[in-house]
C-alpha cells in the first residue's frame, strides 16, 4: 500500500492563481468578444533587454560548438555570474558577501518552497498577513501548520496583521517563532519597510535566536533613499537571515527563470544533539542532491545584466512599469479609492468597496469592466476587503484599465 503524505490533503483544492486563471477562463468562453486586460497574476510584458537575447544567441552558439559546449554546470551557479552579483549587488553597496554565500537557482518562488527542507518541522513559523501563498503552502505540506481553522488561519503559524490600521508595518511576534519570512517590497501590499523599521527584525532575531527569511524579489523597484534594498543592509543580519532574489519581475526571466539565494556562511542552526550546524552546508548539500542547477544560457543571459548597458536597459524596464503603477496609483485615487504601494513596488493595493468581499470585487470588475485583478483574501485573512492590482501590463493598457476603473466607482 502506498501511503500519501497527509498534509496535502489539509490544502485548500486550488492554488490562489489557478483559481483566479479557472474564473477568468470561464468568463472568456462565456465572452469571447470581451477585451479582458489581465492585472492579476504578476506576470511581465515587455520582453527580454536586448542585451540578454544577445547574450542567449552568443550561448546557444557556444553549445553549437564541441570546445564550447557547457552539459551539466555547478548546482550552485557559475562564477562568471556569481562574481558578478556579488561585485554589483553586494558590494558596491558596501555588504561583505562571498561567492560561496551565492546559490543560483530557477528562481524565488522554488527557493522559498524549498528552503525547509533543511530547516525542522517542530520550528514555529510567522507570517506577514496578507502574504505570498507559497509561503504558508509549503510549510503546510511539510507539516508545520497544524490544521485549518475557521478564520482561514493555520493553527500552528503565527499571523502577523499588516492593514490600515497599522500602516501596514506588522508588529514583532508574540510568540516567539523559529522562522520568519518577510517580503519587501511587499508583495501583495507594495509597501516597504525603512531601515530604521528593518532593523528591529533584525535585532528581534539575534535576541530570539529566530532566523529571518527575507524575500528581495522586487528590490529593483526601489526607488527611496530609506529603503534597503537588501536585509544585509542591516548590521548583523548575516548572523541570522536568508535572503532570495530574483531576475523574473526586474528583467523579464518569468519565462526563463533564474533567481538566486543568499546563505551566509555565519548563519547557523542547531541538531537535535543541541551542536551548532552551518546552514550554508545544509543548503549546498540539498541544492547538489535535489537540483541540477539554472541553465548555462540563462545565467549568460543574467550575466549580461551586469554590464552598463545591461544596467541601463534594466533600468528602463523598471522605469516603465513604475511609470505604470504610477498612472495607476493617482487614478485609483483621484476614483476615489484608499489604496497603498506603486511607488517602490509594481502592485497596488485597493480597499475594496464598503459591503464588498475581494471576491465579489473580483467578479465585479471581470464582469463589468473586463478587468482582471487578485482578490486579497487569497494572500490571507487580513487581505480581506483589500485587492490587489499589478503594473505588469503594457502602458496602453494600463491607461485603459484605469479608465475603466474610474467609471467603475462613479
């Protein structure tokens, strides 16, 4: 008899994105005629910086070529990548990282699902809420989030409430959690966190002994002086954090995928026998087990980034779709909407209208404006009348989308 692992079947039957994929393809069949503008799921539009396609076309000729050809490459990553976002990523902004801390991947998301394979299942976790799915999802397989309550929350995880009322800068745990994850820029609010706001996780961690894992993927888009782009900004945040990141949202990799993690060699968790082990090994010993590492054409894609054009192409791309959360944010607003984020972050968030679930507002805005957005309440319950929009979109679109959605509140 095969036995299954149990804690699948506590998720709920659908991941927030499928779901929101299944309504949407509904309503198209229902309405082929309809001109649907999809700002929903945070997938990119504009296509890849030239100086990477260029870069793809100079690697698929090096596998062309016998004296050229690259079969399997390190697990970890390759140098001639790694040197580079350690040189312009970390160093430059005065941050002491190795290239062995640098663990290239296929991006983010797989990286913070798999993060807890070397991490215990007794840990206690805590939550920002609302929060991206997959953080909660993965540790509910691996059996860290007790059961499903009523409310929507886990009764094993610690929730940690980021709405209005608090400025949406969650409050320290009370409960004294192994792990936290943090993202910043937030994905689903757009809001940040100072250095000064940082800071005090990261001193609650050295105190606590917790480990912080801090989620990076949208740094590029920022844009204000206070605004870390990186945890390791903060003093003794190599003592106790992780960092991911990620190349699909800045420049483009959705489709080709590519991100990369940070695991100071100085973070350190501890056996059952009480002795001190180095996280470092434990996520290169699974990382050269479980993964064959990120292919040799995507990393010279990535690679090409680094260079000064690659920068200035980048840029522009960010550029573009803050100009779009821009147009986005004062429409919302002068429609009369309470919504937060789209000035460091590609993704606005808009309190629904009085007496509407995120749900109904989704339903709504597909039905009577063609427009396709994320219901909150699918990253948490304190996302709850709240919704989320992305700047992901091309400008012609964006321009149209808002003026449809300021008919929407007259």
């Amino acid at each position: 008899m095969v036995r299954i692992n149990d804690n699948f079947i506590k998720l709920p039957s659908s991941y927030l994105f499928s779901e929101v994929a299944r309504k949407v393809k509904v309503f198209m069949e229902a309405h082929p005629e309809a001109e649907v503008i999809r700002m929903g799921i945070g997938d990119v539009t504009r296509p890849l910086c030239p100086i990477v396609t260029d870069a793809l076309h100079k690697a698929v000729d090096d596998e062309s070529r016998a004296q050229s050809f690259h079969g399997y490459g390190p697990e970890q990553g390759y140098e001639f990548l790694i040197s580079r976002i350690v040189e312009c990523d970390y160093r430059r902004r005065g941050i002491d990282i190795a290239n062995d801390e640098i663990f290239i991947s296929d991006g983010a998301k797989s990286d913070t699902g798999n993060i807890g394979d070397i991490l215990s299942t007794a840990n206690r976790v805590a939550v920002t809420d609302p929060v991206y799915p997959v953080y909660i999802d993965t540790n509910v397989m691996a059996g860290r989030a007790g059961s499903l309550m009523s409310d929507g929350r886990w009764s094993e995880i610690e929730y940690l409430p980021c709405t209005a009322e608090n400025g949406f800068s969650p409050d320290l745990p009370s409960e004294e959690p192994d792990m936290i994850y943090l993202c910043y820029p937030n994905n689903p609010t757009g809001t940040t966190l100072t250095r000064g706001e940082l800071a005090k996780w990261v001193r609650y961690c050295r105190e606590k002994g917790a480990l912080l894992l801090f989620d990076a993927a949208y740094e590029a888009f920022i844009r204000e002086d206070d605004v870390p782009h990186s945890i390791y900004e903060i003093e003794g945040a190599k003592d106790v954090a992780i960092e991911f990141r990620s190349f699909s949202k800045t420049a483009g990799f959705t489709g080709i995928r590519l991100g990369y993690t940070v695991v100071p060699k100085t973070l350190l968790g501890y056996g059952a026998d009480g002795e001190k082990v180095s996280l470092n090994q434990l996520w290169r010993r699974r990382q050269t087990t479980k993964f064959n590492g990120a292919s040799y054409l995507t990393q010279r894609g990535a690679e090409a980034l680094y260079s000064e054009e690659g920068q200035r192409q980048l840029r522009e791309t960010i550029d573009y779709y803050l100009g779009n959360a821009d147009i986005m944010r004062k429409s919302l607003l002068d429609a009369g909407y309470e919504c937060v984020g789209g000035v460091n972050s590609p993704y606005i968030w808009i309190r629904t209208p009085e007496g509407m679930t995120s749900w109904e507002f989704f339903d709504y805005l597909l039905e009577e404006f063609h427009i396709v957005g994320t219901p909150g309440s699918g990253f948490g319950p304190s996302g709850e009348g709240y919704f989320r929009l992305t700047a992901f979109n091309t400008r012609e679109n964006t321009i149209k989308a808002m003026a449809r959605l300021m008919e929407s509140n007259k």
